[in-house]
C-alpha cells in the first residue's frame, strides 16, 4: 500500500484531521417535551397528530392574560414548561447568538397567545420572548426570537399557561439554531440583525405622513442576494368611548416613509371597558447586491379621531436576514 494511500486511510479513521465542525452538536438542539420539566397539572396527548416526538403536553389557561412588563417573571402563572439545553446535556459550545424556534400542536380552542420566554439558565437572565397563535400552524418549526447565549450555560425557554380564560397552551418542542459563525465551521452562514423590546410604544400618529417609528434595523449584505425582513409585535387597543372602531395600520419599508404596499391593518369595533389584544406580523423581501447598507423601519399609524387615541404596541421584533441567490 502506497503512503498517501495510508495517509488517507489513516485521516479517515481518526476523523480527518482538524475538521471538527463536523462533530459538532450544539449548531442545532432540540428539547421535546419528554425531557422538559412541569410544574402544576399538565395532560399528555398524542391526537391530533403533527406533534414532535412521541405525544405533546397541554395545560389549562389561567385566564389572566393582561399585558405585563414582568416577562421575566409573570405573577398570572399557574403552570409551567421549562425546556432547557441541560436537558439533553447539549448546551452551546461557544458564545453567540441562536435563532429559537417553537412548536405546538394546533386546535381550534388552543391559546392565541402563548407567551415564550428565553433565559440564560444558569445565571437565569432574561434574553426575549414571542408570543404566538397556537389556532394554526401546528407542526411547524416556528420563529421566536434570536438572542446571545453564553458558552456552557443552559438555553432555556419557559411556556406559562397566563393565556385567556377557556383556552388551552400546549408545550411540545423547542429548538435553538446556532446562526453565530463558529471559527471550525466549514461553512459561512448568511448574515443576520435585528432590533427588539418589550416596552410598550404609544402610536401617536394618526397620519401617514408622520408615522411612529417603532423599530429600525440595519444589515450589510455580504454577497449579491435577497434580504428577508419581518416584524412581529402584539397590540393593545382601546377606545375612550362605546362602540368605536380602534384601528393601528403598520408598514414596513426601506425608509422612514409611509409604505402602503408592505402594510397590515388591524381593527374592530369595540367598547371602552376592555383592552383588545392583536397580534402583528409583516414581512417583504428585498433584493441586495455584495456591499449594500439596508436600514428597515417598522411604522406605525392610529385612527384619525380622539376616541381611538389608546393605542400600543409592545414586545416588538424587528429581525433582517440575509440568503445567497444560489446556494
């Protein structure tokens, strides 16, 4: 045998050499709910299907789901989910940022509003959170929040049942994506920003013409390609008098102009002894050549009358994230 042959051979078995990117298990880390931990009454299903693993988990809403500036610590919460990396004795390798994704099973009378919120578990520090529509979508991998974890501490999420009354929340799964560039990686990964926060922001601006800025972001493209750009945030309107419309219109744009191609409007009647919760979503895609500086802006209007002056936006993410035109 010749030697480069053994010299191959020899690489291959002793896992070629200083590739070790490859061996790498924390780019991606998946907790089901068989190793989460539970506090209070929790069920265990396995219909409908569409759950992650074997079955999925749900709980009764505690039916206190007011807005509170507490997220790191809710009073309302009766019962919980903790998903933590410990848990499958896979926490990240290196410092940097992690792209979470949650899942849930749908149902008609599932929570609109499961709030997920993202620790540091072993100095239990509050990095985000995201609420989301467990009616729809059930079975997918869905977008939270991207935040800093620290190298060897544990990535939690914690899912509490503070939804409205007569819903149920389901934990089923969680997942951190490594989106930071690890110096052994073999390949790139395409870039991301983003601006976030949970307090709240008054819309105040009943024109378009003078929008509210609510949020701005701003990436460098590192090659020719596309810009994906989303903002989430939840709503809290209300008006001053009975049975007025309260409508918020939001627009996301490349400037701090009013967009009306790139708008969502949210509205309805309503009467002046509750707040209404809405959730918001908006998202466009924008070309991008190597170089380019793209500055996104999350906007905001309110209806043209005083009764529908109470109106906010809080727990707002702005995230940009850049994809190659080939791959």
């Amino acid at each position: 045998m010749g030697r480069k042959m053994m010299i191959l051979l020899l690489s291959l078995v002793f896992g070629l050499g200083g590739f070790s990117a490859w061996a790498d298990n924390d780019a991606i880390i998946d907790i089901d709910n068989h190793v989460a931990s539970f506090s209070g009454t929790w069920g265990t299903e396995s219909s409908p299907i569409l759950f992650y693993g074997d079955d999925f988990r749900w709980a009764a809403c505690s039916g206190h789901d007011v807005w509170t500036s507490l997220w790191s610590d809710p009073t309302n919460i009766t019962r919980e989910a903790t998903f933590s990396s410990n848990q499958v004795d896979t926490n990240p390798d290196i410092s940097g940022y992690y792209a979470v994704y949650v899942r849930w099973v749908a149902h008609s009378n599932r929570t609109d509003s499961a709030i997920y919120r993202i620790f540091d578990g072993t100095t239990q520090t509050y990095l985000g959170s995201c609420t989301k529509d467990q009616r729809s979508r059930g079975g997918e991998w869905v977008y939270c929040d991207t935040v800093n974890l620290t190298k060897d501490h544990h990535a939690v999420v914690k899912l509490g049942n503070n939804c409205e009354a007569g819903k149920y929340v389901v934990a089923d799964a969680v997942r951190f994506v490594r989106v930071s560039k690890d110096e052994d990686d073999i390949v790139d990964e395409p870039g991301i920003e983003w601006s976030r926060s949970d307090s709240e922001t008054i819309i105040a601006s009943d024109s378009v013409a003078t929008p509210t800025q609510v949020r701005s972001a701003t990436i460098t493209c590192p090659g020719n390609g596309y810009v994906f750009a989303q903002a989430t945030g939840r709503t809290k309107m209300w008006p001053t008098a009975a049975n007025n419309i309260v409508r918020l219109a939001f627009s996301l744009n490349t400037s701090t102009s009013w967009d009306s191609s790139y708008y969502t409007d949210l509205g309805q009647y309503m009467d002046n002894t509750h707040y209404d919760y809405k959730n918001m979503v908006i998202s466009r895609v924008v070309l991008c050549n190597k170089g380019d500086s793209l500055t996104f802006y999350l906007l905001g209007i309110r209806a043209t009358a005083t009764t529908h002056a109470n109106s906010t936006i809080f727990q707002t993410h702005l995230h940009l994230m850049y994809f190659p035109s080939h791959y």
